[in-house]
C-alpha cells in the first residue's frame, strides 16, 4: 500500500521536486524519527519549494484541509523545525559572481576566544558565513564578492586586521553543485 508521501512525490511537478531535494534528506530523517508526521513532511516540501506559498495553495497540492495546514505549520513554527522564512539571493546575478572559502588560523595570544573572532569575521563585507572547524585551521570563511582585487583587500586590509586572526588560505570556487545539479549557474 502507498503512503501518503509516495502518492505525493508521484503527482508533483518533477522541476519542483528537484528544487527542494536539497533538503529531502533531513525530511526523510524526520520522518524516520518520528520528529514529524507524513502531512508535516508535505508541508514542509511545499515551504523548500516556495517560502511564500498560501495555507491555500498548500492544502490543495497536498489534498489536506487549509485549517489542517496552517495549524500544522503552527507546530512547525513552535517546536522550531522551522527556524525562519528566507530569500536565496542569486550571487551570480546580484554582481557577485566569484565565491571564496578562506581557511583561517586562531593566534589565541591577540583575542579572548574563537567565537568574539569568529563574530567579528562574520561582519566583514562579503562575508556570508563563518564556521569554527577542526584541523589544521580553525575558521572557514565563505565570501561572495565581485572581484579578485576586491578579494585580495578583503583578506590583506581587513581579515588580517582582525585580533586574533592568523594564517589564510584561500580557496575560489569555480562552479558549485549539490546533489548532482550545478547552483547558481544563471
């Protein structure tokens, strides 16, 4: 007998389904741990899909009652599995087309702690994300920015300036994928 997910991912678009497989893989596990039901874990496709999608238009492709829906998403909201609603900007299309991770050591002699650092890199122009990692460094930083020059100040005028910032390595991407499509390719 099919379940309610499998009569749903065979009757929705394939375009959209592929949009938010990214993402599939913590719904399943979810799923399989019983953190959400089978109609939370629609909701929650329709919601990859499209953040602003209707109570509406999410009852009808899920075949579930709008009052159904919007207190399901009540849940979502209160047991915090869903954190925030957000906008992906494009970078390529924003005028920032080159994307760099840049390894950074801690010299722990010029700050207090890794995390004052890590904040303060997080502030910096360009900077999209900083994560506090194990090896031979302790930071990777994720910058979108417009230029190599502007990547080269970046790292020399203000990255370098920071207390507690040692050694970089950078790194530039040249095209990026998951699960098996190429991301910001338009």
């Amino acid at each position: 007998m099919l379940n309610i997910l499998t009569i749903y991912l065979q009757i929705v678009n394939l375009s959209d389904i592929m949009k938010a497989d990214n993402e599939m893989w913590i719904i399943k596990h979810m799923l399989n741990n019983g953190i959400i039901n089978e109609i939370e874990s629609i909701i929650l496709k329709e919601l990859i899909i499209n953040s602003r999608s209707s109570v509406s238009l999410i009852a009808n492709e899920s075949n579930v009652s709008r009052p159904t829906v919007y207190e399901r998403i009540k849940s979502l909201e209160n047991r915090n599995i869903i954190d925030k609603y957000t906008t992906e900007i494009n970078y390529n299309n924003s005028g920032l087309p080159l994307t760099a991770f840049i390894q950074v050591a801690f010299n722990p002699g010029e700050a207090a702690d890794q995390k004052t650092v890590a904040i303060e890199i997080s502030k910096l122009e360009y900077v999209n994300k900083v994560h506090i990692i194990t090896g031979n460094y302790d930071f990777l930083v994720e910058i979108a920015i417009d230029h190599m020059s502007n990547l080269a100040d970046t790292i020399i005028d203000n990255l370098r300036s920071i207390k507690g910032v040692g050694n970089t390595v950078s790194n530039v991407s040249f095209k990026s994928y998951k699960d098996g499509i190429e991301i910001n390719s338009k």
